[in-house]
C-alpha cells in the first residue's frame, strides 16, 4: 500500500506573490518562513508525488458543464495560464505530472461513487495552484503533482462535509489503490481570508473573525501529521482581499487522518465569499434604493455573457481585437440588448441584475478597465463604483483612473 508522509494546508491568496513587498515587514518575516518551513518539510519527506487539492476560479469550465471535481492527468503542469501572469506577478514554471497516478485516483473515485472529471491536457492555473507552487518551490524538489481541482463558484457547491467525505475515499484509495511503496504528499490550497473555518480536537485550522470590509487579518498555514491526532506549525499569514474557498482544506485531515472535523456554516466556500466581497456595502445600496442582486442565488448560468467573458480569459489574441474593435466582437455573441448595453456602459450594477457571476465579474472588469496587473486597484474600484450606481472615483490629481 502507499503511504501519506506529508500534510499541508496553505493560503493562495494572490497578493502573496505580486504584492508581497507592500506588506508590512513583519508580515513578509511571518509568510516567508512559514512557506519555507513547508518547502523544507516537502524536501525531507522524499515523496514520490505531491497531490494538490485546489479551488477552481472558472478557468477551466463553462459555467453551464461546471464539474464539481477535475483531475489533472497531463504528464507535465505548466503555469499560470496567461491571462493571470500580470495579475499575480509570478513566472512560469513547468512541474511533472504523474499519469499514472492521476488515472488510478480517477478511477478510484468514480468506482467509490464520486463524480469527478478529468483532463490530459494542461490545466489553466491562477493563484490557485500558482502561489503554493511559487513560494513552496516545488519546481526546484522535482516531485511530481497531481492538481485535483474542486468548484467553488458555481451553485451546487460541495460543502465541506461533501468534501471531508471525498478526503475520506482519496485516503483509501492511497491506502488500497495505489502502488506499494508510493510515499504521498497532501497539499490543500484555499482562500481563507474572508470566513472562517474549524477543525476539531486541536484547534488545527482556525481564522479570525472576518473584518468589516469582508477580509480577515490573517489566514492560517497548518501542517498537519499524517495519521496522528495532532498538528503543528500553525502560523499566521499574510492575506488578500478573495474568496474564502475552505473546502480545499477539508480534504486534507480527512486524507491523513490528523484531525477531526467540524465543520463550518453553509455558505462558506469561495462564491458566497467572492459575492460577499464584490457586495459587501450591498445593504448601503439598498438604503439608497433599488433592489440590489449580487448573489450566488440569482445566477443566470445561461448568460452569453459569461461566455464572452471567458472566452476573453483564454484567448489573448481576442482580448486584444475586443481592445480594438469592441462593438465587433460582440456580434458575434447572441447577447440579449439588456446584457450588451450593460457591457458597453459598463453598468455592472446591471449585469448582476440580469443574473452574471460576480467572481467572472471582478475578471470582465480587470478586461474592461485595461488593468490586470497585481493588484488591480483601478478596475476594483471602477468595478465598486459601478455597482453601488456612484460616479467613478479620481485619481489624487482629479484624473479618472
């Protein structure tokens, strides 16, 4: 049987790569260790591979075949997909894959009544995968991944209890599936900086109360020990304004056996949160008047515009005709007069209205707004602007960003 020799849940908020020097001092201190504490661990664990369990930011689905879990099969990860280079500030990298392994997971699920899908060709990566793999190292240690890939933008979203089930069924299939000898690293990567999340007997995985502006302080970095009752090395971590995608984590103690869980409210995952922070001042709006609409509940999965805008995502030669010739590129797309004056005001408020997914939204607004460097202070705040109906904000010296 194969064993698990390593356990790890980790942040990947964007900010951690393209940001990071804006950080307090401190804070810089605080991350870099617990990362390097993490690519040391995976140094000394001599593993055969590394399975990365993950949150899926659309970049890889239409919203309409949205699959609950994708699998990674490809013989080699390369990354990040090029529409979130900028946005994150990292460099590409290249880590070898482990089909074989891929496949008996794949197939280990689906025999134990776990729909899942799966893909031989490259995975698009942002920040997802991205992060953990950047300030880990993992390139450098030459072992081998597998991303496993899970929705948490797109409604039904597993839960956590879903997915501390699914850890429940990966461990047996490392323990039963697997090939002899085959020493097993666990590595969740999720947004915990707006929600909070619990595992049980020690406390292993906390976060503070989220902030007014739906953004907590501190996120957490946990190694856990496999198939013990315990864990170590909790520390607190720098965090971005994101989704707070904990399912990802539950997998982990689950896998491992290292804690036991328990669980947190319903509604947690990273699309509740990414539509908490695109409307958190909501309420303010509606004092105003108007019915405000941002939320997971009012999604329209039929949109064309949602199409469009991932086409944007995964075509840069289309990004830059839409730059060019707008009003083009949109005829191409059947989009209803309500959807297409909306885009070409930029009224934002209005698209939600129709029903657009506010998480595909913060994207189409970086596209819009001609700014998807790190950061991407100008489109959120053109982005905000337009949905709480308010003039757009000035730069310092009066000029519209």
């Amino acid at each position: 049987m194969a064993t698990t020799a390593f356990a790890v849940a980790a942040s990947h908020a964007p900010g951690l790569i393209g940001m990071f020097d804006q950080a307090p001092t401190e804070s810089q201190t605080v991350v870099s260790s617990a990362y390097g504490s993490i690519a040391q661990h995976i140094r000394d664990a001599d593993l055969d591979v590394i399975l990365m369990v993950a949150n899926d930011h659309m970049a890889n689905n239409r919203i309409r075949e949205y699959p609950d879990f994708v699998i990674g099969m490809s013989p080699e990860h390369r990354g990040p997909a090029e529409f979130f280079k900028d946005w994150l500030g990292c460099g590409e990298y290249t880590i070898p894959g482990r089909p074989d392994i891929a496949e008996a997971i794949f197939n280990g699920l689906s025999r134990r009544g776990v729909r899942a899908s799966a893909t031989r060709e490259n995975l698009n990566f942002d920040d997802n995968i991205s992060v953990p793999v950047v300030k880990t190292e993992i390139e450098a240690s030459g072992v081998p991944i597998i991303p496993i890939l899970q929705n948490v933008t797109v409604p039904p979203i597993p839960d956590q209890h879903r997915c501390y089930e699914i850890g429940q069924q990966l461990a047996d299939i490392i323990e039963h599936d697997l090939p002899d000898g085959l020493r097993v690293g666990l590595f969740a990567t999720g947004g915990m900086s707006t929600s909070r999340a619990a595992y049980g007997t020690s406390g292993s995985m906390r976060n503070s109360t989220s902030g007014s502006s739906g953004c907590s302080p501190t996120a957490i970095t946990t190694r856990f020990c496999p198939r013990s009752r315990r864990s170590t090395s909790t520390r607190p971590e720098l965090a971005a304004p994101g989704n707070c995608s904990a399912g990802s984590w539950s997998w982990v103690p689950s896998a491992s056996g290292s804690a036991t869980y328990s669980g947190t409210p319903p509604g947690t995952s990273g699309a509740a949160a990414s539509a908490r922070q695109l409307g958190h001042d909501l309420d303010a709006c509606r004092k105003r008047g108007g019915e405000a609409t941002v939320s997971l509940e009012n999604i329209n999965r039929a949109l064309v515009s949602h199409d469009l805008v991932q086409d944007l995502k995964w075509n840069a030669d289309l990004r830059q005709e839409f730059e060019q010739d707008e009003a083009a590129v949109l005829d191409r797309y059947d989009l209803t007069p309500a959807e297409r004056t909306a885009i070409e005001q930029r009224d934002f408020r209005a698209l939600y209205d129709l029903g657009f997914h506010p998480y595909l939204g913060a994207q189409f607004a970086r596209i819009l707004f001609a700014n998807n460097k790190s950061g991407a202070t100008s489109a959120v705040q053109l982005l905000l602007a337009s949905i709480r109906q308010e003039s757009a904000p000035s730069e310092p010296d009066g000029s519209r960003p």
